[in-house]
C-alpha cells in the first residue's frame, strides 16, 4: 500500500458569496522511498496540497489515506498524533525558536512524545551531527548562517524518524550556494531511504526528485511516472 494516497481531492474556500476552488480532483500516489517535487506557478494550490499532505487541513471533497488512515474520518486530536508522529515539515522561514539553542530546538518534537531530557538532547546532538552541525549544537538561530538554519530545522523535522519527510520551498530564502547544499542534503535523504515530498519554485531543486507534479490553477496537468 502507498504510503499517502490523494484520490479526487478537492479543497474550496468560501469566501463571503465568492467560492475559491484551490484545488480539483487532485489524485497522487506517494510510495515509501518516494522523492516528489510539486511544482506550479504562484496561486496554483501547492501551499493548500501541502496543507493537506501535512493534515494541517482536510479535502472538501475526495479522500486522503495516509499511512493506512483515512484522513477525513478524524477528528483534530488525532490528525495532531499523526502530524506528530508520522511527518516531519521543513518550511521556507526554518520556523527555528528564537534565542533556544540548535540543541533544544531539534530536541522539541520529542517532547511530545513523552521521551526523557537526556535521551531527547542525546537524539538532537546525534541528529545535529549526522547532517554536519555537531560544532552548532549550543547555537541559537541569529548565530547561525541561513543555510545552517535550515539544517537545524531539517534535523528537527528528522529527530522522530517520521515516515514523510514535508517540504516547503525549503530552499527559497537561502543563497545559491547554501540551498546547494540544502539540495544535496536531501539528496542524500532519499538515498537513505527518506520518503520526501517538497513543494518548490527552484527547477534546480525539481530536477533532483525522482519524479515531478505540476499544478496549474488547482489541478494537476503533468504527472510524471516513478523512474
Ligand atoms: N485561506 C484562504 N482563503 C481563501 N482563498 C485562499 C486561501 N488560501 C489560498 N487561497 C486561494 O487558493 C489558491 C491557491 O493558493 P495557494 O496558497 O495554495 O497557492 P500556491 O501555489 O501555494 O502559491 P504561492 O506559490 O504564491 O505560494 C489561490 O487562488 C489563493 O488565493
Ligand atoms: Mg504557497
């Protein structure tokens, strides 16, 4: 079985009498060990597909499984346990804690999953040092270039193993050269098996998926099949 599979997915927002169709009949099958791009102009529902792929929202119409559980049919506490537990998000802005250490800011999401200080801090370190920031661990994001940040933040998207790794535009706010190096970081995360999706305007970073979706005004018109 797919690990997330979209089947017919609509999403409308309504809007005082108007009604926004963001996305239409939108159907995608991700397998474990997937790289996928989502690629489409500005207003063409990736942001809205992201949200849903995330269980930060829900379809209007349509079905989404992720993991085996269909995310229409739960309720907001349990789409929080599969957030928690089953995706990991990178964003544009790195979403670090401001004036908190690398250390603690990747330690985070294990809170939540009742582990103790020392194993959470054990975790981030090793996280920290697997992606090259083992000399960060102490620092807080204001002492950190943006490309280090957002490694910190990928490795706070790492630190509970999550079966999807979630993407967005995580390359659009760092220079040439560090979003390289952010591009070959998730190169090397698909390599190792890492199921990535990432939502992305840069064709440098669409290239090195395994396989590409374009979006156009909420629907998908070019649909790439697995290599
Ligand atoms: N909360 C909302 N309420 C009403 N309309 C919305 C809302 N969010 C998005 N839209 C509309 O849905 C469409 C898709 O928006 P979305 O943010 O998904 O686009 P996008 O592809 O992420 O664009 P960008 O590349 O600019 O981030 C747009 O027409 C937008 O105006
Ligand atoms: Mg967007």
């Amino acid at each position: 079985m797919s690990l997330l599979q979209l089947a017919g997915v609509g999403r409308s927002y309504e809007m005082g009498t108007e009604r926004v169709d963001a996305l239409r009949g939108v159907s995608i099958d991700v397998e474990q060990g997937d790289f996928v791009a989502i690629v489409g102009p500005s207003g063409s529902g990736k942001s809205t597909l992201m949200n849903i792929l995330g269980c930060l929202d829900r379809p209007t119409t349509g079905r989404y499984v992720i993991d085996g559980r269909d995310v229409g049919a739960l309720d907001d506490n349990a789409l929080a346990e599969i957030r928690s537990r089953t995706i990991g998000f990178v964003f544009q802005n790195y979403s670090l804690l401001p004036g908190t250490s690398a250390v603690d800011n990747v330690a985070t999401p294990l809170l939540y999953q009742g582990v103790s200080r020392r194993a959470r801090l054990e975790r981030a370190a090793a996280e920290l040092d697997r992606l090259g920031l083992g000399n960060r661990l102490g620092h807080e994001p204001t002492q950190m270039s943006g490309g280090e940040q957002q490694r910190v933040a990928i490795a706070r998207a790492l630190v509970t193993d999550p079966a999807l790794l979630l993407a967005d535009e995580p390359t659009g706010n760092l220079a040439v050269r560090q979003g390289e190096e952010v591009i070959q970081l998730f190169v090397d995360l698909h390599r190792a098996g890492r199921t990535i999706v990432l939502i992305t305007h840069n064709p440098e970073v669409a290239a090195v998926a395994s396989r590409r979706v374009h979006l156009l005004d909420g629907t998908i018109v070019e649909l790439e099949q697995a290599a």
